[in-house]
C-alpha cells in the first residue's frame, strides 16, 4: 500500500487517535538526542515498522546521507538512507507513531506532503517534533528544553513540564512546513528541543536523550525518565571532572560558569529562550569548545 512517497508494510494496523513523535536530520538532532530519545520509545514500547520512502532517491542526495556497505554472514549488503516510520499500540487512550525524518534536499514540497498525507490517514491527533540544539547554556544546570505548541491549552502543558517558550526567529528547515500545516488539519503541533553546552559537546548525549525522555514522560505518563540514567550519569561526572579542571588551570573560566548561570536563570525566570551573550564571552566559550575537542 502506498500513501504518496510512503511505502506501507502490510497489514496495515488501525490506530486509536496516535499522537506522532518525530525527530528531524541534521537539523535539530544534534549528539544524535532525538534519534537515541526515539529509539528508546520505541525499545520501551515494542514499536514495529510501519513505512518508509518507497524511492528515498526522488528526495535525498546520497552524496550527503552516504549508503552504507555492511557483512551479515559473510554477504556483503548495503544499507541505503531513508525516512522511516514505525508504531506502537501501549495500553493507553492513544498509540503512536514515530518519524525518523532526514531532511529532503530535492522536491520537498512532495516530501512534505507525503508525511502530512500519512498523518491524514491514520487520524493523528499531535505531531511532535523532539531534538536537540548547542547552546551557550551551564553544565550545572538542568538541560534547558524549550518548545512552542499550536493552542493554548497544550502550551500551558508544556509550562507544567517545565518547557521554557520558544520565539526563535532565523534559519530553519523546509520541513517545518509540516507543524505550520498541521493544524490546518485539525492536527495540533508542538516542538520540544533540549539545548546542550556547545563547549562540551558528545557524539551521544545521553543527558540530553535523558532529559528530553523526562519531559515525555510528564507528558505522556509513561515511566521513561530512567532510561540510560546511568550513561547520563556518568557523562555529567565525566563533563563535572574536566570543567573542574578547566576552572583550577585556568581562573577565569569559573567567572565564564557564573556568567553562563546567571544567563540561563535570567532566561528560566522571564520564560524565554533567545537572549544573547556578549561577544567577549561567546569567544571564551568557543575557546573552551576547542580545548574540549582536543582533550585538554
């Protein structure tokens, strides 16, 4: 069965009222947070496949999202990328889809209206897009998660969360055409996007993978937030240890941390999320990125 571009595994299932949680790349799933946070859903909630691009080639160019030569009992196979949906039926009121998006670079508008007709089709009632972004935010505080919902009544849910608004204003993706055009479907939007210290940045953040399951689990009621506790853990003690030794070498980078707490307070308490920091101190901090990504 094909829905547009979308290739459907058969049977297809009947679906009660899915909410759908989506993580786009490259563009806010940066140490890889909303592929691991996805992944981890589907892991906890025995998700199964459910679609992908029938020819992901109309969309993406493979000289950006290499294909991927791997050996499964001494045959050699090649993995090409794509866009994959898969689904899960919890005991709850709702079930779920889950969006693995990599960003079109050819005939997007298609693209688009590939995944809005798929959400069409089994009666989504939410379209959440999680990820994660670098930010001049402090290690020593809770991860800030900020997000922007379609009506009012799911922003104050965010609020309760503990989810900080979001007026970003700048470059964005084609694909976000989706959340604008949602709710002309009667499909209500929300974003949720957890900022990382971009001076101690990972290949994996499991903090922030953690802190974004925190704020689902709150949401959704499902007892997530343990999940790679221990991973997160021992990333915060090993990201403590290195500051530490930062800030004893070098004095002035403990003036930069009390700089960084005071900002993210500032913008905790206003409830917003875009401020900017000084030149001064966004240089020091680039400093600090660069001694990060060289071991020192």
């Amino acid at each position: 069965m094909r829905i547009r571009a979308f290739e459907l595994q058969e049977p297809v299932p009947e679906l009660r009222e899915p909410h759908a949680l989506a993580t786009l790349r490259p563009w806010v799933d940066v140490s890889n947070v909303g592929s691991m946070t996805l992944a981890s859903l589907e892991s906890h909630l025995d998700a199964l496949e459910l679609a992908k691009l029938a020819r992901p080639g109309n969309f993406l160019d493979f000289t950006r999202y290499r294909p991927t030569m791997y050996l499964k009992e001494g045959i050699r196979e090649l993995h090409v990328p794509n866009s994959t949906i898969t689904y899960a039926r919890p005991e709850r009121a709702h079930d779920f889809l889950f969006l693995h998006l990599l960003e079109p670079h050819m005939l997007a508008e298609v693209y688009v209206e590939s995944i809005l007709q798929l959400l069409k089709s089994f009666g989504v009632k939410r379209y959440c897009l999680i990820g994660a972004m670098y930010d001049m935010v402090p290690y020593t505080r809770p991860l800030l998660v900020t997000g922007a919902a379609s009506n009012p009544a799911l922003q104050d849910e965010l609020e309760r969360a503990n989810v900080v608004s979001s007026d970003y204003q700048g470059p964005t993706t084609i694909a976000y055409l989706v959340s604008q055009r949602a709710p002309e479907m009667g499909i209500e939007t929300l974003s949720l996007i957890v900022h990382l210290p971009q001076y101690l940045t990972m290949e994996n953040d499991y903090r922030g993978e953690k802190r974004l399951l925190e704020v689902l689990s709150q949401l959704y009621g499902l007892p997530l937030a343990d999940v790679d506790a221990e991973k997160a853990s021992e990333q915060h003690d090993q990201v403590r240890r290195i500051a530490e030794q930062w800030i004893e070498q070098e004095p002035r980078y403990g003036a930069i941390l009390s700089q960084l707490e005071a900002h993210y307070d500032s913008r905790v308490e206003q409830g917003k999320a875009e401020s900017r920091l000084s030149p001064e101190l966004e240089k020091l901090l680039q400093d600090l990125q660069r001694r990060f990504s060289e071991g020192s």
